[in-house]
C-alpha cells in the first residue's frame, strides 16, 4: 500500500551521513585489508590474542568486510533494504563499542551512542526516503 507522505529531510540527511560513512568505513576496512594481503609485516602480532588468525587472514577478512560496506554504502543512496538492514547492524555495533566507551571517554561515547540512535532510526524509519529525496 502506497502512502503519500512528505520525507523527512533529518532522516533524509541522516541517511545520508550513514551512507558516507558507511563508503568511508568499507574504504579504510578495504585499504586495511590490503595492506594485511599484500604486506603482512605492517601490522604489529602479539602473542595475547582472542582469536588465532594470521594477519594475511585478517586482511582478507577486512578486504571482504570492506567491498560489503562500500557496497551497502552505495546501496543506501538507492534504498536498498539490504544496505539499510547491514547499516542498522553496523550502527548497531558502533553504538555498542561507544557505550562501553562511556565511563574512559564520556562526552565522545555519548556523541557516538546518539549518532547510532539517530542512523538507525533513520534507516529503519525513513530509510527509502533518500531514494527519493
């Protein structure tokens, strides 16, 4: 059922922040993936670890990782429910991390949980919205 309502130009422009940062954070995790495949001596290896990869792994973890949020992020200037359903999980994690965050680094974990907030109310409310805005 079509309904004739006006976008929301906040939820427009939160969208689109989420989508550039999305294309920018696929950029850095694609940039640090590659330097982990093409040269694994970049990346310091202590032997306290959680998990046991090499770091040729974990660059193709982060190269693969960042192809779907490069393309998630150009997903969201579409519409796309997928791009919206990976950036609402990103935000997710991203408010998560910034609440954790709180008690070191207060003013900036609050800043980042509200960002979250506000993506993922974007995208879940208004997502389709910067198709068309």
């Amino acid at each position: 059922m079509a309904q004739n309502r006006t976008p929301s130009s906040a939820a427009v422009g939160w969208t689109g922040f989420a989508a550039f940062m999305m294309f920018l954070l696929g950029v850095w995790w694609a940039m640090a993936g590659l330097a982990g495949i093409l040269k694994d001596e970049i990346f310091v290896v202590t032997p306290k670890y959680v998990f046991k990869f090499n770091v040729t792994a974990w660059g193709w973890i982060h190269l693969l990782m960042g192809i779907v949020v490069i393309l998630a992020g150009v997903g969201l200037f579409q519409g796309a429910v997928w791009a919206r359903t990976v950036g609402v999980l990103i935000a997710g994690i991203s408010g998560l991390i910034a609440f954790a965050w709180l008690p070191a680094y207060p003013i900036w974990g609050f800043i980042f949980v509200t960002a979250s907030v506000f993506v993922i109310w974007a995208l879940t409310v208004h997502g389709r919205d910067i198709a068309g805005g």
